[in-house]
C-alpha cells in the first residue's frame, strides 16, 4: 500500500498502524497531486520503488456546501 499526501509526517503515523494492526506493507511518498510537477514526481517515485498501480482511492478533494449548478465555475 502507497500513502500519498503534501503532509508526510501525518501519513507516517498511519503507516505504522496500518502495519502493526494489519501487518500490511506500506510505504509514505510525499507530493502535491494539485500541480502536474507533484504528479510527474510521484509517477517516477513509483517507478523508482518498481511499484505498479493496481487500485487507487483518491480520496483529495474538497466539498462545497450548494447545488453544483450555482457553484462559481473556478472554483
Ligand atoms: N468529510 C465529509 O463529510 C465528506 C463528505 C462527502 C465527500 N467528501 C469528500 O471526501 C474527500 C475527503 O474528505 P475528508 O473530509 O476526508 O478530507 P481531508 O480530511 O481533508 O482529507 C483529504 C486528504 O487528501 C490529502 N490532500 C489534499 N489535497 C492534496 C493535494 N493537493 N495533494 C495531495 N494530497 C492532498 C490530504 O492530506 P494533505 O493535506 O497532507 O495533503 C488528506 O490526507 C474529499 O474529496 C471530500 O470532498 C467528504
């Protein structure tokens, strides 16, 4: 399992337990997934590690709080 976030510290911890707890391998890449360099640099850290994406959960992102169709368009 492959941990992927800006705040590394935080995805440390997690790791830990996601080993002891489910004996589970689980490595941390810090990167910015909101600009392409991050996701150019975290496609490479893969490659690095001879990792092959099989499942991904994508879980950055954020809410906003109104129906969809009034929502300013930048944002
Ligand atoms: N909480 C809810 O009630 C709720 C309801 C419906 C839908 N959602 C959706 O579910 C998702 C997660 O919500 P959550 O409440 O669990 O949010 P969260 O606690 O803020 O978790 C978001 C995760 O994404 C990472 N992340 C954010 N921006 C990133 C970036 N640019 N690059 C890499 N990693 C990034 C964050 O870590 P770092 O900040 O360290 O990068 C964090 O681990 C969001 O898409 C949200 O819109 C949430």
């Amino acid at each position: 399992m492959t941990l992927v976030a800006r705040r590394r510290e935080r995805l440390e911890e997690l790791a830990s337990q996601l080993r002891e707890r489910h004996g589970t391998r689980a490595e941390v890449l810090g990167h910015d997934l909101g600009n392409s360099s991050g996701r150019d640099d975290l496609a490479a850290a893969l490659d690095d590690l001879g990792l092959t994406v099989e499942i991904l959960c994508n879980n950055a992102g954020f809410g906003s709080a109104a129906p969809f169709v009034r929502l300013e368009r930048e944002r």
